[in-house]
C-alpha cells in the first residue's frame, strides 16, 4: 500500500505526521466503522520521530500488509535528521525521501488533487455514501479538492438534507451550525459543544467517567456522544494506547477539527474553563489520600497538570503546583499502580510528572531529594523498557544510577543499598535488549552479589538479577555460566511459586522456556562433540523444562493461547531431535488444536500453515506417507497458498515432492520440485539469497527421483551441476558438508547402476569426507544413517567390481550402526536396519553364501512386519523387494518348494504398487515374472511351458502396455527386456519357436 506525501515549504514535520495519519485512517477506513491511532497530540509536538515511529507501528497492527511510505519536499540535511533510524522502523514499513533540489520523483509525488488520489477517493466515497446519493461525488470531490477529511465531512454533511454543500471554508462552520439546529441552540451550545471542547483539549481519549468528572450532566452525555458520533473516534475497553483504564474512550476524528475549536476567537474562554476543570481535581483535597480503587479522574488530572495550566495561563497555579508536597507522592504512586495494570504509558507519564516536579524544586540536592528522584528516574527507565523504548530507558537509567552511587557509598542505610540494587536491574535490562551485552553483565553480576548480602534480601530482585546474569552469559557464550545460573533462578521460582502460587508461576513459565533454550545452546556451542549418551541427555533435560513448563499451564488452569501453541512447538522440536516422531506429531497437533480455537485477530493463517508443514513432516519421519500427505493437503489449498509468500510456497512445494516420492509418486514428485525450484529462483531473484542452499537440495531430490525412474544420465548432469554450486558457494569452512555428502552418495548409487563402479567408489569417499567434517566441526553432528547409507552405496560398488569380501563387512556396519541408533530410542532406525538387511542379503547371494543371505533376508521381512500397519502401508516396494530376495536364495539352494509362495507374493506386490500411478515399477515387476518363469521351467516338467506359466505372462504383458509406453526413456525398464530376450534367447530352438508362436507380437524375441 503505497502513501505519497509532499511536504510544502511552510509545513512543519509534526503537520506532515499529523497527514499521513489523516490519510491512512481514511483510506482504510472502507467500512466507514473508523479507525483512530490514539496517539496525544503532545507526543506529536514534543518529539516528531517517536510519533512517526507510533504511526507505522499503528499501520502494522491495523492492516495485514506492507507500506510504502513516500516524503518528498526534505531539503536541508538539518530536516532530515528528524526522521527515525530505519533500523527502528517495524517490520513492512518503507520510508523513501526526496529533496527538491535533485533527484525530483514527482512522478510518484501523490498531489491532493492527482488523478490517483482523486481516483482512490472516489471509490472512497462510493463505498460509503448510499445509492441514492451517489450524484453528490463529483461535486464532493471538487469541493474537497482532494482532502479526504473534507470529504469525509461532506458525506456526513448529505445527513442533513442541505440545499448546497459549502466551500471548504464554511465547512466546519456549517457543520456545527446544522447540528445546533437540529438540537437547539442552547442544547448544542451547553452540552454537544461542551464536549467537542473538552476533548479538543483532551491529552489521550476521555472515558465516559472522565467527561463527567469534567462537568458534562450524566444524564445528557450518553445522548450528546450518540449524537456527536459522526465528529469522534472511539475505542473499545482493553484497546488505549495511552489512555485510561474503563470503558470506552472518545476523541476528536480529525485534527482539523481540533484545531478549528481550539483556535475559533469566540470560544477562547470557553477553551480556558475546559482546560481548568481538565485539572480541577488535582486541587480537591478530599482526593489526595486515595483509596484502593483511583478513577480516571486522579490519573489524567495529575499525568496532564501541568500541560493544562500552561495552556490557559494560570502560572501561579502551576508554580503553586510544582511545590506541593504532596503532588509528587501521588503521581508515583497512581504511576506504579497503573504499571502495574499493564498500562505502562500513562503509568511513564506520571512518572516523567514526579520526576519533573523534583527537578524543579530548589531544595533537589538534598540527599532524600536525589535518592527520591533517582527512584523514580528507576520507574521511568523501567516503564520504557517495557514499552520496547530501549534507549530512552537507558538514558535515565543512566541518570538513575549516577546520582544513587555516591549516596549509596556515603550511607550504609538499608533502603538506600536496596534502591541501589534496583537502579542497577533497571538499566542493564535495556543494555541487554538493545545488545549491549558488555554493560549488562557486569551490572547484573553487582546486583546479584548485593542482594545476596541484603539483610532480607528480597528475592525478587535475586531472581531477577539471576535471570539476567543466565541471559547475557548465553550472549557472551558463557554457556555453562548461563545454565547455572538458570538453574539457581529456576530453583527460587519453584520455590516461590510453591509458596505463592500463581503470582511467581509465570515467572517460573517464562524461566524454564528460557532454561531449555539455554541448553539447546550447550549443545550446538560445546567445543568437543559429545557423545551419544550425554546429547541423548541434554536432549531429554531440554524436554523435561519444557514439559514442567506444561504442567504449570494445567496446573493454574492458564487458557490455550499463543503462548501455549509456541509452548507445544518447542516441545516438538526437542522430540525431533530425539526423533520422537510421534510424540512430536502429538504435540504439533495439539499446537493446531489450540490455535483453531483462537480468535481470527490472535493468530494468523502462516501460524497454522508452519504447524501443518512440521505435522505431516513429522507423520513422514513415521513412514505415515498418507497422513502426511493428507496434513500437506490442508497446506496447499488456494487460500493458504495465497497466505504464503514466494520462498515459504517453495518449501511446501518441495517438502510435497518429498512426500510424493515416499509414496513413490515419482511423476508427481518429479512436478512438485520443479515447481519449488521455480518458485526458489522467483525468491531469490527479489533477493533472498539465503535460498540459494535449499534450491540445490531442491535439485538433489530432482536428481534423486529422475535416477529412480530410470533417467540415469539426467540425473547425473542434475548432480554434477548441484556439486559446481555448491562448491561456488561463499562459505567460510567451503562448500555446506551435508548438502556436499548427499549429492556424492547419490552420484554413486547412479554410477554403481550404470555399471560404472569403480567412478562410484570415488563419489563414496567425497561423501565420507563430507561427512567426517561434519562430525569433526560440529557439535550435533547426527549424520548416522547418511553415514550408514554410505556404507552400503560402497559396498554395492565393491560388490560389482567382485570385491564381495571388502563388500559384506561394510554392509553388516550399516546394519549394526542402525540397530544401534536403535536401542537408543531412533524410531526411525528400525526401518533403515530392515533396508540395511535386504542390500546385506543381495550381497551375501551374489558372493555365493546362499544360507546366509536367506537367513539376513528372512530377519529383514521379520523388521519390516513388526513395524506399525500405518508403516507397513507405504513400505510395499521393500516388503515386496525382500520376499524377491527370499524367493531368490530358495532357487539358488534348489529349495523349489519354498520358492512359490514368495516370488507370487513379490510379483503381486509390485503389480498392485505399479496400477497406483507408479508405472515405472513396470521394470522390477517384468524382472520379478521373468524369474517366475525361470522358477517355472526349473522346478517343472519338461512340458511345463505348456501350464499356465506362459499364459499368465503373456496376459500380463499386454495388461502392462500403457505403462510401459510411459517408461519408454526409463533405462532399468530397458535393461529389464533386455534381460527378458537373453532369457528367452537361453531356451532351446524348439521353445524359442514355441514361444514366439504363442506370445503377443510386441513380445516375440524379434521385437524387443
């Protein structure tokens, strides 16, 4: 959403900010409801880049979207140094100036009365104004020459069946002159004026209680504010930005509107008594000893004292006022009070009020004086730390602790040691979040030895201290230092929410999610690799925080938020690296349950789309391929896809290609990734360069399913392209080791199908040295099962190359390696010790150790059924792959009568698998009949082609056609025919006759 503003030669900062409010309201405002940024008009005055800074900040909140924000007209450097730091500006907000002297971008220079602003106001205008009404606009446009307040105005103007619109001029007048007619005269000047006054000169949105305090009769304000509602803006309880603490609040709708009331000459004394009974309660006596309960009254009339009678020129009250003893208790005290209500501004302001009555005082050097006033310097660095003003927190934390220190070294008294301890929390909070993490530590560390030495040290302050300490430690990469002292702030949490319950249990919340990041940071900073045992306990100590920090939630009975949902993410993300699977998929789901439950405005539809993608990444971790598919689904509707930008579609699109690939979808899986791929190259041509890596694992996986449907050389070209990337890529310890790992180890199992093995060897050692940096550099080094795959990529090459007595043994350490991954809680290693076993039993046949690979075989079928039936679902291809092995040992061992059973359940498997969309099994499956046949003649008669053997071949291949049409590139579909003639070719004259009078013609040996 583009916001063109010019600024004119005269015009001054604070009226331009004043502009891009009034044309943000409105040109969002399409459902005439209103919106209003509640922002004091002094914020504005006093400091024109906080208030710039407040309006992005509003525009962020308000509308889903990013902005553009255009200032042209800046021509000295001396103006431009009053906008803010970019680094300040919130997410999605753009701010682009231009200067008159060079580089004029008039072009994009929104004029009021620019076609396309008069263009985006007449739709404006058509949205709110009735049918009927319609004819109005043009004359409205021409009227408002561009203005949308004006043109607001106007519509509102249509209400009241005037005979003529007015001239801009007229049109506040008219305004208050129609309304007075239509409630009297006196009515209108007594009650409906009498409120635009007050709120004209009100310093944040008035609440019904206020206005009344003010004098409105209650009996008349509900009707005037009814009837005044097109002129205000209200906000709903719970929603101030700065404002009070009940009910709804009101405030003028325009600043032109404001400015017109405050500045007409026949209300200037109007304006003075508006602005005197704004503060009359800050004289009322009967007041000062507040109770429990301080109403909207006490706040306002202390926080704006001073503004008030400033403004209407009472300047003995307001030196009367600075030396009131007892104003600058009641402003701290209403101050923290209101802090403590969560409403940090108006609760800052009446801290800036006490701090500022103290500054003034002619007696301020003295010793109570500077100690009152370094507190409240405390409060005020506080408030805005919390309020995210970091630096301005910091300067008068600054202020606080340099009066307090000379004090606190002259003066042993308790108050005045523990105030100091206060002061030196209070200013290295905002150190820590602005990142000076050097001034933090040492402040918190002083704060911590000193209330240690307390006589009653008070233990929020040692909690508070602790927790700061465990913070900036882990800043400084101190982990073991920021873990102990994370366990001694966790320890008095616990204890003190056992003791109090639920006032410290957030606390404690908020300390244990702290506590399991830190120890994620042990884990990826600790200089030696740990080993397995002492990662498998970090893991689970880093789970155990987590889960005590559920407890808590059910415990105090907490409601399911966007605390809860982050709570449950962190909980998976620890189980993934147990590879917990289905725990972390229970976690995951329960994240998305909660946050269906959330209201539209707490929770946003990427929130859901990540929680989606890590189910069903989870669900695939299970080999549960179809409910992950079916999790991705809910992923890749239109409007979720809509929700996503460029580079978070590629990583759905690939993790899709993924998941279709497990399934052994490879037509779809081979679309999915090319789709990511594009959408990569989309991201990283508008300057996400930090794609670059994912796009070329995206191009790995291609190469992956392009090799498995049999496109071998396109596949290597893939790899060969992906490894000349890589190794372009600018990295401080070369090319990314993991990435470098899995293209080597598929390049190799490429060439071992070519034929190619003693290249593939070569592939297996860059893998193994890929790997073995990853071990050695970094500390979570879990490379295992790629590590363990390796293993058996080089076995099959050694295999080709007769090698088998180097083969078996690496194979048998892939197997083991598994098992134990295994017995250390892997889920997934189970299946991989199952794949590990078939590759295990091909070898051990082919070396000629038939026994043995029969017995390696039959334990893998013994794997692959024990794991879960939603498993076993999409593990068809291997359940069918290792009863072909079985079948196979029993004809090298002549064991004919064990033969039948698993070669027919091997050839049904693969046919039911292939009739799925996975036509490119055709080849495998023309393999698995053609040592049916081979089965067939071996064990039979000598008339066995004269059964059904041929028959049933021959019917299949004709029902295999389509498919095999569809595999034409596929080179295994190739081989695999190739096998089948040299078969054919093996029998005798007379079967070969046999057969080529029997068979399909596309089947006679002269033919394939």
């Amino acid at each position: 959403m583009p916001l063109y503003l010019e600024r004119s030669p005269e015009e001054s900062f604070t009226s331009l900010i004043w502009r891009l409010v009034d044309s943000t309201e409105f040109m969002l405002d399409t459902d005439g409801e209103g919106l209003r940024l509640q922002v004091s008009q002094r914020l504005y005055e006093s400091n024109p880049a906080e208030a710039l800074l407040a309006a992005m900040q509003w525009l962020t909140q308000e509308v889903d979207g990013s902005f553009l924000i255009l200032f042209d007209g800046f021509d000295e450097p001396s103006e431009l140094a009053e906008l803010p730091s970019w680094r300040d500006f919130p997410e999605g907000v753009y701010l682009l100036t231009s200067g008159r002297a060079r580089h004029p971008v008039d072009q994009l220079v929104l004029q009021p009365e620019h076609r396309r602003n008069l263009t985006e106001l007449e739709g404006y205008l058509s949205k709110r104004l009735p049918a009927e009404q319609a004819e109005h606009i043009p004359e409205i446009l021409k009227l408002s020459q561009g203005n949308w307040r004006w043109a607001y105005y106007y519509t509102v103007l249509l209400k009241f069946d005037l005979e003529s619109l007015p001239e801009s001029v007229r049109l506040y007048d008219t305004l208050l002159e129609v309304l007075a007619a239509k409630h009297g005269p006196e009515l209108f000047r007594n009650i409906h004026l009498e409120v635009l006054l007050l709120l004209a000169v009100a310093q944040v949105p008035a609440s019904l209680d206020l206005l009344k305090s003010w004098g409105v009769p209650a009996d008349q304000l509900g009707f005037a504010l009814f009837e005044l509602r097109d002129l205000l803006s209200t906000d709903g309880e719970g929603s101030q930005y700065d404002a009070l603490f009940t009910g709804e609040h009101y405030s003028l709708r325009s600043p032109d509107l404001r400015a017109y009331l405050l500045e007409n000459p026949a209300w200037r004394d109007r304006v003075s008594d508006c602005h005197r009974r704004a503060v009359a309660a800050v004289w009322d006596r009967s007041r000062a000893a507040l109770g429990e309960m301080p109403q909207d009254v006490d706040y306002y009339s202390r926080a704006f004292a001073q503004f008030h009678l400033a403004q209407s020129g009472r300047l003995g009250d307001l030196n009367r006022l600075l030396q009131d003893p007892d104003m600058v208790e009641s402003c701290w005290n209403l101050g923290r009070i209101a802090r403590e209500q969560g409403y940090e501004e108006i609760g800052l302001q009446l801290f800036l009020v006490a701090g500022q009555i103290l500054e003034a005082r002619k007696a301020g050097k003295s010793k109570n004086n500077l100690a009152r006033l370094a507190e409240v310097y405390a409060d005020c660095c506080h408030a805005l730390t919390n309020q995210g003003r970091y630096a301005d927190g910091a300067l008068f934390g600054e202020k606080a602790l340099e009066m307090l220190r000379p004090l606190a070294g002259e003066d042993a008294n308790e108050a005045l040691q523990g105030l100091l301890t206060h002061c030196l929390l209070c200013l290295a909070d905002p150190y820590l979040y602005m990142g000076y993490v050097q001034r933090a530590y040492p402040l918190y560390a002083e704060a911590h030895q000193r209330s240690s030495r307390e006589a009653g040290p008070e233990q929020a302050k040692a909690i508070h201290a602790l927790r700061g300490l465990a913070r900036s430690s882990r800043a400084l990469n101190k982990i073991d230092d920021s873990r102990r002292n994370g366990e001694e702030a966790l320890e008095l949490a616990r204890k003190l929410t056992n003791e109090e319950g639920e006032e410290w249990a957030q606390y404690l919340f908020e300390l244990l999610m702290e506590q399991s990041e830190t120890m994620r940071s042990v884990r990826e900073q600790m200089t030696e690799s740990p080993g397995p045992l002492e990662l498998m306990g970090m893991r689970w100590e880093s789970l155990r925080l987590l889960r005590e920090a559920e407890d808590l939630y059910h415990k105090f009975g907490w409601p399911g938020d966007q605390e809860l949902v982050f709570l449950y993410l962190e909980q998976s993300m620890a189980l993934f690296d147990l590879e917990k699977w289905s725990e972390a998929e229970e976690r995951l789901s329960k994240a998305i349950e909660v946050i269906n439950t959330l209201p539209a405005s707490d929770s946003h539809p990427a929130d859901l789309a990540s929680l989606e993608f890590l189910r069903s990444h989870a669900l695939a971790l299970m080999n549960r391929i179809g409910e992950a598919s079916g999790s991705l689904a809910n992923l890749l509707t239109p409007a979720l896809m809509q929700e996503m930008d460029v580079s978070e579609q590629a990583l759905v699109l690939f993790f899709r290609g993924k998941i279709l690939s497990h399934q052994g979808l490879l037509r779809q899986a081979e679309n999915a990734l090319e789709e990511s791929i594009a959408a990569y190259s989309q991201a990283i041509g508008l300057g996400a360069e930090d794609l670059f890596l994912e796009q070329v694992s995206a191009k790995i996986y291609l190469a992956r399913v392009t090799g498995r449907r049999g496109r071998l050389d396109e596949a290597l070209e893939i790899c060969h392209d992906c490894y000349a990337q890589l190794t372009e890529m600018d990295q401080e310890d070369g090319p990314p080791a993991l990435e470098v790992a899995d293209v080597s180890e598929l390049e190799a199992w490429i060439l071992n199908n070519l034929e190619r093995y003693a290249e593939a060897l070569v592939f297996c050692d860059r893998a193994a040295d890929a790997l073995t940096q990853i071990r050695n550099n970094e500390t979570e080094a879990d490379v295992e099962t790629e590590h363990s795959l390796n293993l058996v990529t080089r076995a099959l090459g050694l295999s080709g190359l007769g090698r088998s007595e180097e083969a078996i043994p690496l194979a048998e350490q892939a197997v083991e390696m598994e098992q134990r991954r295994a017995q250390e809680g892997y889920e997934q290693a189970n299946m991989w010790v199952a794949i590990h076993r078939l590759s295990l039993a091909k070898l051990l046949r082919k070396a000629g150790r038939a026994e043995d690979a029969l017995k390696v075989a039959e334990q893998a079928w013994t794997d692959l059924s024990g794991l879960p039936a939603n498993q076993q679902n999409h593990l068809g291809l291997h359940l069918a792959a290792v009863q072909m092995e079985v079948a196979l040992c029993h004809i090298h061992l002549e064991q004919w009568n064990q033969v039948r059973q698993p070669l027919k359940q091997a050839g049904t498997l693969y046919e039911n698998e292939m009739w799925q969309s996975k036509e490119y099994l055709v080849a495998v499956l023309l393999d698995c009949q053609r040592h049916w046949l081979e089965f067939c003649r071996l064990s039979s008669n000598s008339d066995w082609q004269d059964r059904s053997a041929w028959r049933q071949f021959f019917e299949g291949w004709m029902r295999w056609q389509s498919q095999m049409v569809e595999e034409e590139s596929n080179l295994f579909l190739q081989q695999s025919l190739q096998r089948l003639k040299e078969w054919i070719e093996s029998l005798s004259p007379a079967l070969q006759e046999d057969w080529n009078s029997k068979a399909p013609t596309s089947l006679q040996t002269s033919n394939l």
